[in-house]
C-alpha cells in the first residue's frame, strides 16, 4: 500500500511539473514569436515594443501587456494596455519575414499566420499628425488625430481575414494649433 502511495504522489508531482514546464516553454515560445513579428515591424522602420506575455494552456488564450507601435511617416503612435488572443491552436504560429521592408507588409505577414478565435483589446489610443494643405484664404497646417478605443473584439480571425468585429465605444479629436483649421471632437457608441 505504502508503495502505491508513492507511485501515485511521484505521478502527481510529474503531472503537476509538467504543466508548469510547459507553460512556461509556451509562453517563451510565444514571446519568441512575438518578439520575431515585432523585429519584422522594426525592420521596417517602425517602433514595438511589449510588456508581459501570459499564455493560459487549458483556456488557450495568450495574453500580451503594454503593447506599444510606432510609425514613423505619417507618424502614428498605438498603445494597448492589454491584449488577450483566445482559442489558439495547439499548433503555435510561426512569423516569416515580409519580404518588402514596410509595416503595412509587417502586418499583412503577422495576419497571415494568425489562425484564432478572438483578439480582445479592451482598450486601444491611436494618435497621429496628419498635414492640411494651404487652401484659398487658408494657410496650411498641422492636426493631431486622437481616437480612444474601447472594447474592441476581433472574432474568426485566420487566412488574413476577420468574420466579424465589435467595437463598444469611439471617441475622436482633431485639433489644431493653426486658427483657420477648425477642430472635431465626437463620440460614437455601440
């Protein structure tokens, strides 16, 4: 009896240990993985970086804090403080370099491998400078572009497609420091 006790903890302790080794082996994968879609970015001039990377095996879901892209022209900047990918393949996704140098083509090549159920960024900021040209009577100048994003959701998303997107709730700004431009501000809700 004594030693089917034993066998039974040892199994137990096995079990356990291997769940922990390999969550954290998925999870080093996935910021591997990451860090290669973010390289891609890079090389094509833009600024990314990310926080934490939790990866949920019985749920399947990864979780990516503090994400930050910028572009450099037109400049661009995105923060999300959280993103969480759910229904992941057992299969992991593999980034392959784009093979023009931009981060239009960065993105389309992260797309392309993602094979999820659902993206979640509970809350994304876009800020971005755009030119107005002089017009008649009007000199040129410079705006600010500001969206707040929130409850943004992503479903079906594979092949470089997304079956369905929700968005709860969009608030914009255009502002300018030029006089003759004249600024927006607006909110749009689900």
């Amino acid at each position: 009896m004594r030693k089917v006790l034993i066998g039974v903890l040892v199994v137990a302790l096995g079990v356990v240990g291997g769940y922990f080794g390999v969550s954290t082996w998925a999870r080093m994968r996935a910021e591997r993985e990451l860090d290669a879609a973010f390289d891609s970015m890079r090389a094509a001039g833009a600024t990314a970086t990310h926080g934490p990377v939790a990866v949920n095996l019985i749920k399947r879901t990864l979780v990516i804090d503090d994400v930050v892209l910028q572009s450099g022209t037109p400049p661009v900047n995105l923060r999300a403080p959280r993103i969480e990918i759910a229904g992941i393949p057992i299969n992991s996704i593999q980034i392959r370099k784009p093979e023009k140098a931009s981060t239009v083509e960065a993105l389309r090549a992260v797309l392309a491998e993602v094979d999820v159920g659902s993206i979640t960024v509970p809350t994304l900021t876009i800020a971005g400078k755009s030119v107005i040209p002089a017009t008649a009577g009007k000199s040129a100048g410079d705006i600010d572009l500001n969206y707040a994003i929130t409850g943004l959701v992503l479903r079906d998303v594979r092949d470089r497609r997304i079956g369905s997107l929700t968005i709860d709730r969009t608030a914009f700004a255009m502002l300018s420091p030029t006089p003759d431009v004249i600024g927006y501000n607006g909110e749009m809700n689900k």
